[in-house]
C-alpha cells in the first residue's frame, strides 16, 4: 500500500473580514454540527459497508486520502451523509489523524472502527483495515436480513391470525349467537364458553393491542438498558432452536472480529475491550468481561479462559487452543466466522421450516374450535336434541 502523503495540503486560514465574516463562520459550523447531529442515527451498517470498503479498495490502489472521500462523496445521494464525510476529510487535511477523524464522532462511529483504524494506521495496513471493517458490516447486514427473513413469516401469520379471530369473535359469532338465542335452548358448555369469548373480545384485543403497544415502546426506550438487555437475551436463549441460531450469529461475529484484530497484531487485552464493544449480546458481553480479566491478571491462556463459559462451545476452544499452539490465531479465526456462518445459514432454514407449519396448525386449530363450537348447536337441532 503505498503511503498516504498528507503534507501536500496545504492549511487553508477561513477568511474572517471583520465581525460579520467571523459571525457568518460560526453559522455555518453551526448548522454543519446541527446536520451531523440529526445524521448519526441514520448513518447505519449499510453505509458504513460502502465506505469503509470503497476507501480501503481507493488507498490500496494508491489513491491519495482527500481523493479518495472526493471520489466516495460523489456517489452519495444524502446530503447529511455527505456532509459528514466531508468534515471527516477536512479534519484529515487539516492534520488529524484519520482515527481521530473518525473518533470525533463517537455517536456515528464506534470505539470498535476507529481504534481498528488506529491499529491500521500504526501497522502500515489501513487499506486491510478498512476492507475488513467493510466485510465485517456486509456480513453484519446478512445477518440481520438471516434474522427478518425468520421473523417476517411468524410475524405475518400472527398478524393475520389476529385478524381472522377478531373478525370471528367480533362479527360471525354474535351472529350465530342471536340465532341460537331465539330457539330458547341449552347450548353446549363448549359454544357458551365461545359466546361470553366473543361478548368480551372487544376489551381482550384492546388489552391485546395495548401489551403489544406497550413492549413496542418499552423496547424503543430501554434495549440499550442493562437490565433489559439481561431480560431479553435469557428469555430467547430458553427457546428451543432459536437460542442455538442466536448464539451461532454472535460466534461468528466474534470470530469475525477476532480475526480482524488478531490480523493488525493487537495485544489480546485490548481485543477482547473491543470485540466486548462491539458484540452487543450481553451473555458474551459478561463473558468476555471475565475473559479479558482473567487473561490479564491471572495469565491464563485465551482457550482456557473462554472454556469456563458455556456460551462459547467446545470445539471453538479446542480450535483457538490449537490456534494459539501454532500461532495461527487470525487463519482459525477466519475458518470458525466461516464456519458458523455455512451453519446460520443451514439452521436458518431449519427454523423456516419449523416455523411455517407449527403456526399454520396453531391457526388452525383455534379456527377449527370456533367452527365446531357454532355448529355444534346446529347438529344438535337437526338430531332435535337441542
């Protein structure tokens, strides 16, 4: 990779012509901080895919660092994203570091990117820094879409299971219950049980609707508290299936991140800070917590400290034991993200395939019992037992 020369520009004085031109200055950095403040939330994975990859591809050819967001900025439809970019490149210019560049936006840009970026830049291997942190967001992005095409089904069938029952309770059965009202006789246990369902289903899909409403916002104000987060992630590992797909996606974006910090030759106290960082599944979080405290004060070996968790599966251990006897650490690493990422994708299927009938059957069984409990009376009437 040829060096990035940044002594070529030059440190341009903003021309400031009395008080108007000094106030005109501050107005302009005000509502350039104004634009980035409302980008940092919208400025998510996919972006960062992009970039990241475009700029470690433009600096390994040799492209020069101001070129090179030039060339990027160009492509970039939305005006906040550009505005950020370029203010990462006028910090550059004007003597920065990139990491700091990238650092001063901490609420865009994690403790995770830009210190891998730093380690890029002390290495002489930024342009593979950048490409990496570019594969770790495309790998992220098909994670996340793995996951929607698992829940979208589930949530769609719920959606209209909902909808169906509603429009029972709350019109066909009121039907049938006038008509059985009007012959005057007993009706079995299983249709009065249905018709007092029905007189209260207005106040049950209004409190229905209401938790719904209520764990929506809930999880809106506080997934990035801790106790929710603790919550969450012991509720979902008690699901048969689905915990075991969940932790493989976390296995591979831990193996993923090791391989790429193994790679810039960081010392394994500060990779584990950061990969802890950057995981966001709480049960790994605490793990590696405990890990990286143990590795450091207690000198023990990576395979012996991640072996006293459960989350992390034997073979992984035996692998990075290996690993850590040939002192191979980024190519295990590299065949364990590849790895769990050929069985998220196998199990996922498993999942979708588990999940379509389960809920059809569900379906149909509550469809099935209202059905049976409105015609029951009717077979009775016709055998004139009713």
């Amino acid at each position: 990779m040829s060096n990035i020369d940044l002594s070529k520009y030059s440190k341009q004085k903003p021309k400031t012509t009395g008080v108007k031109g000094k106030e005109s200055s501050s107005g302009l950095s005000d509502v350039l901080n104004k634009e980035i403040t409302f980008l940092e939330k919208k400025f998510g994975p996919k972006e960062k895919e992009a970039v990241y990859t475009e700029l470690g591809l433009l600096l390994s050819t040799g492209v020069d660092i101001k070129t090179a967001f030039e060339i990027i900025e160009e492509d970039i439809p939305n005006k906040k994203h550009r505005l950020l970019l370029q203010q990462i490149k006028t910090d550059i210019i004007s003597g920065k570091r990139i990491y700091e560049a990238f650092a001063k936006h901490e609420r865009v840009f994690t403790k995770y990117e830009w210190q891998s970026i730093k380690i890029g830049e002390e290495t002489g291997k930024l342009a593979e820094v950048l490409r990496e942190l570019g594969s770790f967001y495309a790998s992220s992005i098909k994670l996340r879409r793995q996951i929607v095409g698992v829940l979208t089904y589930p949530v769609v069938v719920i959606s209209m299971a909902i909808i169906t029952v509603y429009f029972m309770l709350s019109f066909v059965v009121p039907i049938f219950s006038d008509i059985f009202t009007q012959t005057g006789g007993e009706l079995p246990a299983v249709t009065q049980f249905l018709i007092k369902l029905s007189n209260k289903s207005g106040t049950i899909f209004g409190l229905l609707f209401f938790v719904i409403f209520s764990v929506m916002i809930i999880h809106k104000t506080q997934q990035s508290k801790l106790w929710y987060r603790r919550v969450t992630s012991s509720f979902f590992l008690k699901i048969p299936v689905i915990n075991k797909l969940i932790q493989k996606i976390y296995l591979a974006r831990f193996c993923q991140s090791m391989k790429l910090l193994a790679g810039a030759k960081v010392m394994i106290n500060d990779a584990l800070d950061l990969v802890k960082n950057m995981i966001e599944y709480y049960p790994m979080e605490v793990a590696l917590e405990k890990v990286r405290k143990e590795v450091v004060s207690e000198g023990k070996l990576l395979n012996e400290s991640l072996g006293s968790h459960s989350i992390f599966p034997k073979k992984l251990v035996a692998l990075i034991k290996l690993s850590e006897e040939v002192n191979a650490p980024e190519l295990i690493f590299e065949k364990l993200h590849q790895q769990y990422s050929a069985e998220i994708e196998h199990q996922q299927a498993i999942v979708g395939k588990l999940i379509e009938p389960i809920f059809i059957i569900l379906l149909g069984l509550f469809v099935g019992f209202i059905l049976v409990a409105m015609y029951l009376p009717m077979f009775e009437m016709s055998s004139g037992s009713f």
